[in-house]
C-alpha cells in the first residue's frame, strides 16, 4: 500500500476495535449514545420525566420504572410507598399539571422547585428525592400556595423557571 492509498473501512474498523478492545457497533452503547450522561445528570433527567409525566398526564411509566420498591414518602398527606404516590396522584384532578423550574443536584439528592396547577390555587414546592442504585428510594417536599407577585410585598413572583428565559417569569 502507497502513502496516497486509504485503507479499506474494514481495517479501520479492526484497527480501532484493537486499540479500543471493544466488540461490534452492535454491543457498544457508545455507538448509539454519542454524550453519556453523568449520573447526575440522569437523576435530574429522571425526576423531571417522574413530576411530569405521572402529575401533568397520569402516565405512571416512569414513576413505576424509576421508584425503588421500598420507597419512603415523607409527605404527610401521601400514603406510603410506590402504590400510595401511584393512587394520590390516580385521584388528583385531570387538570392537575406540574411545571419544573430550577432543578439541582449533588451526589445522590435531586432538589426541584416546581408549580402543581389544577386546583383553587396553584401550589409551589420543593421536592427533594433521594436515589440509590439509580432508583429514588426516598422523596420529601415542603409545599405552600403561591402567592401572585402583585401581591408580594416585594412584588416578585414566587416561582420562576430558569431554563425558560426573562418572558415567563411574571404571574
């Protein structure tokens, strides 16, 4: 083979399976995933599709898919457990909706700050979910109605949502 040939894709692609010690496209997520999430990452990706999902349209998918089986709930007016999220949320209105807004995390806490609408009066929290192994194995919230900015001494609004920008921070 000359300077000016290119070798044929064959050999490339054994070349890098030599350096890479990997097998086929087939068995690399890799090849599929082009960005690989960090964990914590993924633990925000999860919450976000939980709220929204389970509480915006009762698709439990999620809820069921990323909820460790022995999951505590410290809300004192949810029922225990995976099954008693799953009914609390079953019984809420078909209007109730859930925007996110700032969301963090570090380590194994995710902390959401989010509107729960679909009732008298939107209510705004704090969730706070533990994970382990991937699962959320525990959830607190601390939660209380919003108030519209007019009505705020400062006249803030109470819930903004970061990733949407200057527009949608008014009530």
């Amino acid at each position: 083979m000359s300077r000016t040939e290119i070798p044929h894709p064959s050999v490339v692609y054994r070349l890098v399976r030599l350096v890479f010690h990997c097998g086929p496209p087939s068995q690399q997520k890799f090849w599929r995933i082009p960005i690989q999430q960090t964990q914590t990452e993924r633990n925000k990706a999860v919450i976000l599709e939980i709220l929204t999902t389970a509480f915006s349209s009762k698709d439990f998918t999620a809820l069921d898919r990323y909820l460790h089986s022995d999951y505590i709930q410290h809300n004192p007016f949810i029922p225990p457990a995976k099954a008693g999220l799953r009914k609390f949320i079953a019984e809420l209105p078909d209007t109730t909706r859930y925007e996110p807004g700032a969301i963090i995390a570090e380590g194994d806490l995710v902390m959401v700050h989010g509107r729960y609408t679909g009732s008298d009066k939107p209510l705004l929290g704090v969730d706070i979910f533990h994970f382990e192994d991937g699962l959320v194995v525990e959830h607190w919230d601390v939660l209380q109605d919003e108030v519209a900015a007019r009505d705020t001494v400062a006249g803030n609004p109470m819930f903004t949502n970061p990733q949407a920008g200057s527009a949608d921070r008014q009530i």
